[in-house]
C-alpha cells in the first residue's frame, strides 16, 4: 500500500488488507496505550452501560488476580487521521494526532480503564511495601496486555454509524445455556459441568446444554444453567455467591460433597422425576429451592444428620396437583394441569419453606 508517511507517530506490529474497497488493519494495542488512541464519539455510539463497564473491570481483574483464562474480543475502530502500513517490518502505524474511532468495543475499552484505574488506585494508597510491589507486578503485567483492533481506513460519520448498526445487528446472543457450557472462569459452571458428566443420576437423566428452556417432551430433567444455580444455592445458599463460598482452596471438597448431595436426592425423588407434565421436579424454581433446602440443612447446628432429611424426601408428594404447594410461591392452574409459580425468587423460597414446614427425617435404622 502506498500511503503519504506519517512524520511522528506509535507503530505497532500487525496487518492489512481490504473489505469492500476499503482498507483495513489489524493490529494488537497495549492496554495502557488505549487512551491515548481509542475514543467513543456519542453519534456514533450508544450511551455507555456503566454496570457493564464495571463487570468487565471485575472480569478483568479476576484474570489479573487469579491467572484464570481471561478472553476479550477484538475491537472495531475507524481511524480519525492518518494510517499507514509497511509491509517490510510488518507494522501499523498511528499518527499521533489521529483518534481511533470505537465503533464496536466501547465497554471493553471502558471495563479496561476501569481496571486500570482501580489497580493504580490499590498501588497508590497501599502501605506494605511488600504489597505495593506485589500490586506494582500486577499493574505492569496489566498495562503490558494487548487487545486486538480492527481500523478502518477513512469513513465518514454516516458510514461509522451504518458500521455500528452492521456489526450489531449481525451479531447473535448465544443462549445462557450454550454461554455456561464454554464458560471456564466460573466455578460453579465449572463443577456443573463436571458433575454432569460424572455423576450417575444426572447422566441417568439428563442435564441439556443447549436449549433455553425444557418442553414436556425433552427427556433431560434440566438446563446446564439450572444445573449452576443449584449447586451455587446448595454451596452459598444464592445464585451469586457474594461472600465467594466456593474457591479455588476447598472446591474438591465441596465438588465431593455437592456429588454425595445429588446422590442422596436423586435417592429420594421419584424414579421418574423428569416427567415434567407429572411433577414439578423438572422446573428450574423446584430444583434451585430444593438446593436452598439443602444448603439450610446442612448449615444449621441443630441437625447433626442431613442425609436423613433429604432421605425424607421421598415421602413429598411431588405432583402437580398436590394442595400442599399452594401458597407456597403460586398455585395449581387447573386448565394448563400444572403448578404455576408466580415468579423465580418467591418461587424458590417457596419451595424452600415448603420443604422446611412439611419434610421429616427418615433414620437409617427405622429403614427396612
């Protein structure tokens, strides 16, 4: 390509080539170089979402902080200025008065800065030296990280905003369930996972890892997302685990334990509890309460033999049109034959209250 040379600018290695008749360039930029080249300009962009900006800080961060796989995708941009490439020393070249328009990646951008200004924040205001040079680590390893952009070459504004209609509306949202299953950073997924494929009851019926939600004719008893949210309930007594119950320290222990809770359940459920038209087993809200159920059991002092409570179980009556469930988190719907729950969180609590006021433990010894 034989573009005018820029007199002072930031190369950095990359590529170049041509997307209907236009140039474009790749290249890889240094975290802590972004602000100096990326920028959002509001008419080209949507307002920024700042609890997103902060998740992808957090995300970020957790990479940093624990050495976990920590993915961000590539950055569009077309270039306010001059660009230029040089196919000898394979190098894209930035003029130093030129802005890289953001046209799609403006809240990893953000979420980046963020990250930044959190870590350099920790460095400033810590006392121990031996702590600041251990965050100082960090901060550096942080800045040294590339995000990969796209630069176009030369647009005017009606054709950046068509660019950010483009990439946005061609883009598809994977399912929650298909998001968890090549998820490797959570680790409540990843014991979902794992516990799918190794313990025999949730083999025998089934965990699905690609649909939203489960017809009456889907044989499996639940979604992989489902499967996360027990466990994660089971563990921390939540789906969010805020105070970080589960950690890289005790997570064999706890994968051991939550594999024995899934076999003493499945123990006591009916053998057909995937039968979704039968039971309200099968419903994301009853298998979460039942893991809120378990995780009161096995964290209150009072009860010394929580197996013998979930052994109990198995004397619920399960089916959709048991009074007992009225009440407790919505009611039986006589014309679609099912027990309809009027919403997840009252749901699941009640399915945990159920549970608590009507179960009674079963002893081993009083078990033919």
């Amino acid at each position: 390509m034989n573009r005018p040379k820029i007199d002072i600018g930031i190369s950095f290695s990359g590529a170049a080539g041509s997307q209907f008749g236009r140039n474009i360039f790749t290249t890889m930029i240094p975290y802590k170089s972004i602000e100096s080249f990326l920028k959002v300009f509001p008419e080209v962009q949507r307002n920024v979402n700042k609890a997103r900006v902060k998740a992808i800080a957090e995300y970020v961060l957790n990479g940093v902080n624990e050495k976990n796989y920590c993915f961000l995708s590539a950055v569009t941009t077309t270039c306010r200025g001059e660009v230029e490439y040089n196919d000898q020393s394979k190098t894209v070249t930035i003029d130093i008065n030129s802005i890289l328009s953001i046209n799609d990646g403006q809240h990893r951008v953000e979420g980046i800065k963020l990250a930044l200004k959190n870590l350099r924040n920790q460095v400033k205001k810590e006392k121990s030296t031996e702590e600041k040079l251990i965050l100082s680590k960090k901060l550096e390893h942080l800045e040294n990280m590339c995000i990969p952009v796209v630069i176009f070459e030369s647009m005017d504004e009606q054709h950046e905003q068509q660019l950010f209609h483009d990439l946005n509306n061609l883009a598809k949202t994977p399912t929650k369930s298909i998001s968890l299953k090549f998820d490797n950073t959570d680790p409540y997924t990843a014991m979902a996972k794992e516990l799918a494929k190794e313990n025999d009851y949730l083999i025998k019926y089934g965990v699905e890892t690609e649909k939203t939600q489960l017809r009456d004719n889907n044989p499996n008893l639940m979604l992989l997302s489902t499967l996360r949210n027990t466990i994660s309930f089971m563990v921390s007594g939540s789906d969010k685990d805020k105070n970080n119950a589960l950690t890289l320290e005790n997570y064999d222990d706890q994968k051991n334990t939550i594999n024995e809770v899934f076999d003493e359940l499945f123990k006591a459920l009916p053998s057909d509890a995937n039968d979704r038209k039968k039971y309200i087993i099968g419903t994301a809200v009853t298998l979460q309460g039942i893991g809120k159920y378990i995780h009161s059991l096995m964290n209150d002092d009072d009860i010394v033999d929580w197996k013998s409570y979930v052994s109990g179980l198995q004397n619920i009556n399960w089916k959709h049109d048991n009074k007992m469930w009225n009440g407790y988190g919505g009611n039986y719907d006589a014309e679609k034959r099912k027990f309809v729950f009027g919403g997840t969180g009252g749901g699941i609590n009640g399915v945990r209250n159920a549970l608590n006021e009507n179960n009674r433990p079963i002893h081993p010894h009083l078990v033919s």
